[in-house]
C-alpha cells in the first residue's frame, strides 16, 4: 500500500512540474500577503523605493564595537568528576570550544566546559571575544568561583546583545 501511494504521488508531482514548465505557457505565483500575481514578465520591475523592512541585512556592514572588557560573574553548573591529570601536556585548567547561541530580544549565549585538571581548586578567569566578519564587537572577562580539583563545569557567559551581529566567538583562559 505504502509503495503504491509513494509511486502515485511521485508521478503525480513529475506531472505536476512537467505542465509548469511547459513552454509558451504563463506561470503565474499569488502573493497570499498582497495579492499581486506575479509573472515572469513583471518579476524585477521595480514600483518605487525598497522599504526598510523589505531590505536584506548585509552583517559585513555593521560597524559595531563594544569599547573596553566586560566584566560579569559566570554562572557555573558542577557537571562531573574528572581525573587529574595536569602535568607537562595537560594544562590545569582548560576550556572546551564554546557553544554560541542567540536569545532573541537579549544578548548572545555562549555556553563553555571549564576542566580543572589539577589537583588544586583555582578561580579561572575566561575571556571571550565576539567577532563579526573578523572584526572585533566585544571582548568579556567572566569571573568563574572557585572549582576544586579534578572537576568539570557548564559556565554560561553573555556577549554582546542579539540584536548586533556574531558570527565567532573564542574564548580561552585568561587567568588561573
């Protein structure tokens, strides 16, 4: 049954494409918003000036820097025990790549594994930069409580608001 219907509705849509590209026919498309009927004869004509809304965001123009750091207390989850294993290759404190999101109408997230892989608690510092295009937009400095040794924690970190476009953010560790 299920291969019959699959087949029928696939011929039905090769049908369907066959006659909306046959030639010398018009192919016309209703806007459900406006009601214009668009044709390929009046696609592009222009009726006046585009307005504001109607414009595409072009995010390599936006010139926009926060000036100086930051400073904010992360807020921190204990996640898991670790080993400890710092020593000549394994630092004692280390960062998993940050995790950027957006929250619409507030600030950009970014979300960060702190590991302190020694076996002595440390109050790291973690700086993050927010770029655009390659060009600095904020620089954070978040100050992280004490973590004991040979834990793991989820930090939250805010950036710049969301309405100002990110499209990077690194982040690594400042101060131990």
């Amino acid at each position: 049954m299920w291969n019959r219907t699959f087949f029928g509705m696939a011929a039905l849509l090769v049908a369907a494409g066959a006659a909306a590209q046959t030639p010398g026919q018009p192919q016309e498309f209703r806007d459900p918003k406006t009601g214009q009927i668009w044709t390929p004869d009046n696609v592009g004509q222009d009726k006046g000036p585009v307005k504001p809304e109607d414009r595409a965001f072009d995010p390599s123009g936006q010139a926009v820097a926060v000036e100086g750091v930051v400073q904010q207390n992360a807020a921190t989850t204990f996640v898991s025990s670790i080993p400890v294993t710092a020593g000549p290759t394994v630092p004692l404190v280390e960062i998993d790549d940050p995790t950027l999101r957006a929250i619409p109408g507030s600030r950009w997230r970014v979300a960060v594994d702190l590991s302190n892989n020694a076996a002595t608690t440390f109050s790291p510092v973690i700086e993050c930069l927010f770029t655009n295009g390659g060009r600095k937009v904020e620089t954070t400095r978040a100050i992280v409580p004490p973590t004991p040794g040979g834990t793991r924690w989820a930090l939250t970190l805010y950036g710049p608001r969301s309405d100002i476009f990110v499209d990077l953010v690194t982040c690594r560790v400042a101060e131990q």
